[in-house]
C-alpha cells in the first residue's frame, strides 16, 4: 500500500489520527495532517482504509497496488 496525502487541502479534522493513531497524527501548528508510519503493515490496514474514507476533505489517497514506499506531497510555504 502505498499512501498520499496532500496536507495543503487538510481541514485538520483530526479524523485520520482518530481512526489510525499509529499511522497519522496531526501537525501542533496547523493540525494538519502527518503521516507517522509511511510504510503500514498489512494488519493497519483496515484502519489506514476507514481514516481515509473519514477524511472531510479526502486528502487521503490510498494506492491499493502500490509498492510500500508511501509519499507525501510537500506543502508550498
């Protein structure tokens, strides 16, 4: 599984880090969202599917197929 997420969109909800605490959790500035553990095992990932069908702004792109090398896409300053 491989995990995108484009924080420059997040509403700093907090859903992803309620639903998957060892996967996502939020920024202390912006509470925005953080990828924790870039690479879940295949046991997380039930919870890594449920954070990201909660995200309100579904920032939380989830590639299925993917290898497990996950990345995030940097947010412009």
């Amino acid at each position: 599984m491989k995990i995108e997420v484009d924080d420059t969109r997040c509403f700093a909800v907090g859903n992803c880090a309620l639903h998957a605490p060892a996967v996502f959790d939020q920024n202390d500035e912006d509470g925005r969202v953080v990828v924790l553990d870039p690479a879940p095992s295949e046991q997380q990932y039930a919870q890594v599917r449920e954070a990201a069908s909660r995200c309100p702004a579904a920032v939380i792109v989830l590639h299925e197929d993917a290898p497990d090398r996950p990345g995030t896409i940097p947010r412009e300053e």
